[in-house]
C-alpha cells in the first residue's frame, strides 16, 4: 500500500497521473492521495451537495487537469481568467479571481512549481490569501515540486534554507497544514 501524506486518515480518493506509471504494472513513479473521508451517496442533484473537498488547481498545474475529474464529495476548481482571457497580465504579474465557492469548506490546492518557481509561488500566494479572504480554513497544498527544494540547508554564513522558510510561512501566515 501507499502511505497518505500529513497522517490522513480515512477513505482516500487516488488520482493517478497516468502518464508516468511504467509499462511493467510497476505503481506509478507520482501519484497524488486525496483525503475525503467517508462519503454517502445521495440521491440530491448534482452541484447541490456542499463538497467535502475543493481541489484548487493553480495553473502551473493545468496539465494534469485531463486526468483530474470530479468525484462525489470533490470539486475541481480553477482560477477564472482576466479581461484579456489570461491568467497573467502582459508584464507578468499572475491574476487570481476563485469561482464562487461555499465558504467553510476544507481547501487543497494542486501547485506544480515548475517551470516558473518564482511566478508560481507569488500566483501559490495569491490564490491562498484570495482563498482565506473568501472564508476557507482548512487549506492543504500539494506540491509535484516544491520550489527552492534544492535550497534545503545552509552550507555557509548568508545562506538561507529557503525550503524550510517557505513552508514556514505557509503554515504560519496561511494556516497551511
């Protein structure tokens, strides 16, 4: 079996990202755990149900979007575009507007880090202040990579573990668990 990050516990959604399993029924080289807890099914129409989980999709993880569905208790979610149809503005400052969501609910937002570190991580911030402002809680980030994970520990006076400082003020400024 797998083990699921931050000791969840529970019933656990797995999306597979499909592309990188190898051919010999090996588990896949990356897969993402979802958390949702024991769910009903029910009867209600869809989009009626509040989800037990909102995955938030920032766009440095948009190419995953075609293996991500929506499952009972999960909804997928994504940044809307600006007036120009973009999600960033021509001098390459990122724009975050959330779908309306139900307030309350518990959060993971999907972040790949790459291939812009930088940008990503100013667009990873917005959407979490846009999501706290909205009044989400419960907010969990998944990374496919962590940004500044080379930068890890200090090997000499002036250097920073940018790692480790990152992650610290997601969880203490966010509320990131």
């Amino acid at each position: 079996g797998y083990t699921l990050p931050f000791g969840l516990t529970g019933a656990a959604l797995q999306l597979v990202l499909q592309g990188f399993g190898s051919r010999e029924r090996k588990p896949p080289r990356y897969a993402i755990y979802f958390e949702i807890g024991s769910m009903k099914t029910s009867r209600a129409a869809p989009g009626t149900r509040k989800p037990k989980l909102i995955l938030f999709v920032t766009s440095s993880a948009f190419h995953l979007l075609p293996r991500l569905r929506d499952a009972e208790g999960i909804r997928v979610a994504v940044s809307e575009r600006n007036k120009d149809g973009a999600f960033a503005f021509p001098d390459g400052e990122r724009y975050v507007c959330l779908p309306p969501l139900a307030a309350g609910g518990r959060v993971a937002l999907l972040h790949a880090g790459a291939p812009d570190p930088n940008g990503g991580l100013a667009e990873l911030e917005l959407s979490l202040a846009a999501l706290k402002r909205a009044g989400m809680r419960e907010l969990e980030i998944f990374f496919t990579y962590l940004p500044y994970a080379m930068q890890d520990h200090i090997l000499r006076d002036g250097e920073t573990n940018a790692a480790e400082d990152l992650l610290r003020k997601l969880f203490a400024y966010y509320g990131v668990r």
